[in-house]
C-alpha cells in the first residue's frame, strides 16, 4: 500500500485458510479517521483454490463489517462483480461497489481481446465517491483503478 499519508496504524493479517496477508491500514484526514483493507486472495485455478478464495473474501467481508467508521475495502478480489462470492462479499460487508454509475471498467486482461473487472474498491456509506476510473496500461497484466474520494463530514 502506497500512501502520501502516514497511517495511525497498519497491521498484517491472515485470513481464512489462505497464506496471503491482508493490509489493515488506519489514517486520520481532515478530522475523519478511516479505514483501509487492501487484499488479494488466491486465483481460482483450481476447485482448492477457488475454495481458499472465497474463504478468503467471506473473511475479509467479515472483517469489514465489524470495522467502525468510514472503510475502503480494494484490491485483486480475483473475482468478477458477476460471482457468487463477490454478491455475498457486499452482503456480509455492507460495502458497495464504487463501479455502480461508472460503467464496466475492465480491469485484467486475462486473454487477448478479452478483459473483465476483477480489481475493484468497495466502500461504506460515509465514503463519498467524486470519480472512479481506469487507469493506464503500466506494464502490468491488471490496469489500475484510480478513485478519488472523499470522507463525509459527521454531523
């Protein structure tokens, strides 16, 4: 996680069966604490790996319905906005996806002439979105997602 703000606090955690590390980063901007979790589970190559994921992302939901206050939940979820477990993930969670309003924005180009949106950035209600895009392509097989966004002001 690269951030031109000093987080309060950052950890490492393990989630669900996987031995990926997810980053849970606290930063205070503007009077208004908020919360990221940066993760990337396991592809589904496999049925294994596919289980391993969606342990993986049922876990990291979990953990963010029970993070208080603003949240920011993104990475390679290795998973389509179309999968089973990318709707349970926004069920458990109470997160939306920042893509609604936006259009497709594909995002991993997996094949040629073929790319599907598997990066994404989910957030909670005091997250206000001001524009959500692709960014360009910088040697990577997965494009970036650029939000830019802002942490409503408590009444």
């Amino acid at each position: 996680m690269l951030s031109r703000h000093k987080p309060i606090t950052a950890e490492l955690r393990q989630l669900g069966s996987s031995h990926r590390l997810t980053v849970i980063a606290a930063f205070h901007y503007e009077e208004r604490r908020f919360t990221i979790i940066a993760t990337h589970p396991y592809p589904p190559i496999s049925s294994r790996c596919a289980q391993i994921r969606d342990e993986h992302l049922q876990s990291t939901a979990a953990l963010a319905a029970e993070t208080e206050g603003p949240l920011i939940l993104m990475g390679d979820l290795n998973a389509s906005p179309w999968s089973p477990i990318f709707q349970t993930m926004l069920n458990i969670s109470g997160l939306r996806d920042t893509r609604r309003g936006y259009g497709l924005q594909t995002t991993w180009k997996g094949a040629p002439l073929v790319r599907i949106p598997i990066d994404h950035a989910l957030v909670s209600d005091e997250i206000v979105i001001h524009d959500r895009r692709v960014g360009a392509d910088i040697g990577s097989d997965h494009l970036p997602v650029i939000v830019d966004f802002s942490v409503a002001r408590q009444d």
